[in-house]
C-alpha cells in the first residue's frame, strides 16, 4: 500500500510521524484493535440479520461509515469476520493449555482447562450467540473453523501431555491418543453449541453436565 494511502488513515496530529512508528504506537495499536472489533460487531450483525450470503462487504462498509478498501485492512476476505472470533477462541484455549503445569493425571487437567474456558465463552453470551447466529448459513465457513480448532488442540494437547507423562510423542502414542479424546470431547460440546435448539441457559446445563460425566470417567 502506498504510504500516502496509510497516512490517510493516520488521525492528522500523528501524520508527521514516521508511518512505521505509527503502526506500532501502542495508542495506535488499541485504535486499530478498537476499530476490528466495531467492524467485526457490524459484520456480524448483519450477517444473522440477514444471511452471510446475502451481505456484500460493500453493505458492511457502508454501515461501518468506511471504504471498502479500509475494511480490507482489517479483514482481507469476508469470511474472515467470522473467522476472527473463532480463531481468538483458539488462540486463548491454546494459551490456557500452554500454560498448565504438568500434571500426573493430564487428561483431567487438560479437560478442566477446556472446561474453564468454555464457563469464560458462556459468561459473553451475546457475543456467542451473535456469532452463532452469523455463522448459521455460513456451513463451510463453520466446518473451517472447526477444522482448525480441532487441529491446533490437537498439537497443543499433545504437546501437554507428552510433557506430563515425561514421553517422547514422536515414539509414544499415548499423548496423541489422550489428545485425540480431549479434542473430540471438545469438538461434541461445539456441536452442541452450534446445533441445539435450546435457550442459552439449557446449553449451558446441558454442557455442565457433559463436563461432569467426562470428568469422572477420566479420574
């Protein structure tokens, strides 16, 4: 992009700074973040109000008060307004696995850890059930990022439980293994999610429920 085209977008008392400086500001930086998530909101917004396929990203510039080409800053395609929520959801899930401590009984531990981070996703309710609603007649888009959920706890499952078991998983079979079924306990809670009829509040007891059957099968 031209740096005349960036400066454009640079408020005026920033414009005589360096645009590499700009970019990297941190006040620049919570702009640009507060900015993802308005545009993120309208996208979604439109899209459960009217059908991911019927909303152009021309109609979302224009309710967002900006170019096309602005948008694309942020969101290079239009499936990627869905697939920014998705893949912050993994991105905090992975941290949280990451940051476990070994433990001797690895598939509870992990699975706790899941756990936790699904009572944080159902504590924002409005949020989830926006984006449920703007991925519902999006189906590629949804097994996309199920896909990717399903591969990124999968290695980072892994990776946890060969450090617990104090294994090799390149010659040792069980961390996968163990992965595999946390990741597939996962994977069931989402569909859940995605595909139940029930309020809010049923899915979540529902999944409570699920959570606990699981848990005690794993001790």
């Amino acid at each position: 992009m031209p740096e005349s085209a960036t400066r454009a977008a640079i408020p005026t008392k920033m414009q005589n700074v360096p645009v590499s400086e700009v970019s990297s500001a941190p006040g620049w930086q919570r702009r640009r973040r507060v900015l993802f998530d308005e545009y993120e909101r309208i996208a979604l917004t439109l899209f459960a109000a009217h059908g991911f396929r019927s909303v152009t990203v021309d109609e979302i510039a224009e309710e967002a008060g900006v170019s096309a080409r602005t948008l694309f800053r942020y969101f290079p395609t239009k499936e990627d307004f869905l697939l920014a929520y998705a893949r912050r959801e993994l991105a905090a899930t992975v941290d949280t696995i990451a940051s476990l401590e070994p433990s001797p009984t690895p598939l509870t531990t992990a699975w706790e850890a899941i756990r936790s981070r699904f009572g944080a996703e159902r504590a924002d309710l409005d949020a989830v059930n926006l984006w449920r609603a703007a991925a519902a007649e999006a189906p590629d888009v949804l097994a996309r990022t199920r896909g990717e959920r399903q591969e990124g706890l999968l290695d980072a499952l892994a990776a946890y439980c060969s450090v617990s078991l104090g294994v090799d998983g390149a010659r040792d079979a069980r961390p996968r293994l163990y992965a595999g079924v946390i990741a597939g306990a996962d994977m069931a809670v989402i569909e859940l999610w995605s595909r139940s009829t029930l309020t809010p509040a049923q899915v979540g007891q529902a999944a409570e429920s699920f959570f606990a059957s699981l848990s005690a099968s794993l001790r």
